[in-house]
C-alpha cells in the first residue's frame, strides 16, 4: 500500500484588512503519496501561493489540519514547524532559492545545517552530482545560467532528503529544454519515493503529472 506523504483536510484561510475580509481557501483538501508527482493549477487569486504556504508551514491555516509524513504541522508553535519543515519538506521557488555569497554546495552545506538529523544527509556533493552540478560546486549564483540556478535551487530543496518537495512554478522562467531536464529531475526523485506537489500554469508540467487539482476562487474545482 502506498504510503500518504502529505495530508491536507479542510484548508480555510481568511484574511482581514480593517472592516474587509478575503477569503483566500476555503475548505481545500489535498493529499499526495510517496513517488507521486501533483499538479496544482489555477487563475492568479485562486489560492494556489497560499495553499503552498499552508502546506510548508510558512503560514498558518485558520481552520483545518496539515500533516506530513503523518506529522501534524498546523496549530503548532513556528519553532516546532520550522523544525518539521527542515527535516521533511524541501521548498522550490521559481527563483530566489540561493543565497548569493555562498557557493553552491555552502548553499546545501547550509541547508543541511540548519537541520538536526538522527540519520546523516547524502553529502553535498553527492546531492549536486544527482542533479548534474558537480562540476559547479564552487560557483556563486551569479555564475550560474538559468538552467544551472533552476537546478541548483532543487538541490537545496533537496539537501535533507525530504518526505515532500513543494515547488512554486519552477519551470515558469525557464526554456523548454531546461523545463524538461527539471522535470526530469523531479521524476527521479519521485521514483525515489518523494511527494510532489508542483503550483503551475505551465501545460508541459501538467502533462507530466501524476494527477491535477484546479483551484477556482479559493476551492477545489
């Protein structure tokens, strides 16, 4: 039986500016398997960003329950949340992902850092050859072509071995090629047992997923 890396049961998220009041989900329920790979499409304000948010723990839901890895992660203190978000959850952005006066493996050694493990992590190096930047250990992100800062933004994600990986439209600055070669990426590390859940407005990534779900107005469609 496959197992459930990532539980989301009735996501609601309000937020109030004065007497105004937005509703940005509303009872959203998403679950992903370990090795399966999930598209999360949607119009702008649809709820997607905040869906993410909610399910690595950088927000708080205002109803309703996220567990990863059968680990509850809402209605917890930020400290305990962060803590389960650095052992069990890489988080991918579309860029942003590297801090520019590191190198890029200091940016996985960092990674790998902030985390207390009982287990060791793979070694940056070992990270960075999965993900073809081994050569490029050394580079500063500002050496780096979009291809390689896309590919060294999932090494990062990945550096303590995650139980779910969350991207944030990865592909949306990239060309085709490069798109397909991250794809390809991501699918090896679903076939590794990594749950996947990609926001999105690319029809290439949507294709390539396991499973949809469409966001409309802060509700599954």
């Amino acid at each position: 039986m496959t197992a459930l890396a990532l539980d989301a049961d009735s996501l609601y998220r309000f937020y109030r500016s004065g007497e105004e009041e937005t509703l940005a989900l509303r009872g959203v329920s998403v679950s992903v398997d370990a090795g399966e790979m999930v598209a999360v499409t949607g119009p702008s304000g649809s709820g997607k960003s905040t869906l993410l948010a909610c399910l690595a723990g950088l927000d708080e839901p205002t109803a309703g329950t996220v567990r990863v890895g059968g680990k509850r992660m809402s209605a917890r203190p930020e400290a305990e949340r962060a803590e389960l978000r650095s052992g069990s959850i890489g988080v991918l952005f579309q860029s942003n992902n590297l801090f520019a006066h590191l190198s890029v493996e200091d940016n996985v050694l960092l990674a790998q850092r902030l985390q207390k493990r009982l287990s060791p992590a793979p070694s940056a190096v070992e990270i960075l050859a999965r993900v073809g930047l081994a050569d490029r250990a050394r580079a500063l992100p500002s050496q780096l072509s979009g291809g390689e800062s896309a590919r060294a933004g999932l090494a990062v994600a990945l550096a303590n071995d995650p139980v779910v990986l969350l991207a944030d439209e990865p592909t949306g600055e990239l060309d085709k090629a490069t798109e397909q070669r991250l794809l390809d990426l991501l699918r090896t590390h679903a076939d590794r047992g990594c749950a996947i859940l990609l926001v999105t407005h690319s029809p290439h990534v949507v294709a390539t997923a396991d499973r949809v779900i469409s966001l409309l107005d802060g509700q599954v469609r």
